[in-house]
C-alpha cells in the first residue's frame, strides 16, 4: 500500500522516529527490565541498533519532508508542472 492511498501511512516514520528515540533515552531502564547490563555485548548492541533506528527514521521522515515541501510546494510551483520522479529519487538516495 502505498502513502497516496494511506495517509495514516505518512505517519509511520514520525512515530517511529519517537519510538526509537524514546527506547534510546530509556535505554536503561529498558535493559533492567529485561535483565541486561548496559556494559554486556547485547546491552551495547541494543543501544547502538537503537541509535541506528533513530538515525534511519529521522532520514525517512527527512525525505518524506523534503518531498513534500520542496518538491511539492516550491519545484512543482516554480516549473508550472510536476518534478521528474528520477530527481527526486536521486536526493532521496542521496540523503
């Protein structure tokens, strides 16, 4: 499915985005939870895939962001038709 059809779709990395950065901010009190030391190799694996997540998200919601308001708003006004879907993918990958 994709966002066009979903709009709650477009949420998704925003949310995610908040889940990650809220497990890593509670890292520790998460890892208690479950047993782990944060010096242990899994409780260190856990915080670093937690940051990588964040940092994933954060370049989804980024992308999502500059479609929409760069190429959305601003290219597709100032060229008087829709922006070519190569250039926007090559940002998109760039990012």
């Amino acid at each position: 499915m994709s966002r066009r059809k979903s709009p709650l779709l477009g949420w998704l990395p925003v949310s995610l985005l908040l889940l990650s950065l809220g497990a890593h901010y509670n890292a520790d009190s998460l890892l208690a939870a479950l047993g782990l030391a944060s010096a242990d190799g899994l409780g260190a694996a856990w915080i670093r895939g937690v940051q990588v997540l964040a940092w994933l998200f954060g370049a989804a919601l980024f992308n999502q962001l500059t479609r929409w308001l760069l190429w959305q708003r601003i290219v597709e006004r100032a060229i008087g038709g829709p922006v070519p879907g190569v250039l926007k993918e090559i940002v998109a990958a760039r990012v």
